[in-house]
C-alpha cells in the first residue's frame, strides 16, 4: 500500500538524516518521498472527485 511505502521512505530518510549520509543520498530520498507523496494525494483526490459525482 501507499502509505506503508510512504511510512518506510521517511523513518529510511529520518535515519538517513540521524547518522550524517551523504547530502546525495538525502537528497534522493527526500525527492522519491516527495514523490510517492504526490502520487498518495493525486490518488486520494480521484477517488474524491469520483465520490461528489456519484
């Protein structure tokens, strides 16, 4: 599910964060979790819109 992949990124950021990783690494994982976030809300709308239609 979305959410869990989304839980699982950030505590992988949170740490990655927590012992000083590369800025390259943080960076990249901050953009992906940036990205599945949107996914999460792009999806979560659709199906909003989809419910005031009906």
């Amino acid at each position: 599910m979305l959410n869990d992949e989304i839980c699982k990124l950030r505590d992988k950021l949170n740490k990655s964060i927590e012992e000083g990783k590369d800025y390259k690494i943080i960076y990249k994982l901050s953009i992906e979790l940036d990205e599945l976030i949107a996914s999460y809300y792009n999806k979560d709308g659709k199906k909003k819109a989809v419910m005031m239609i009906s």
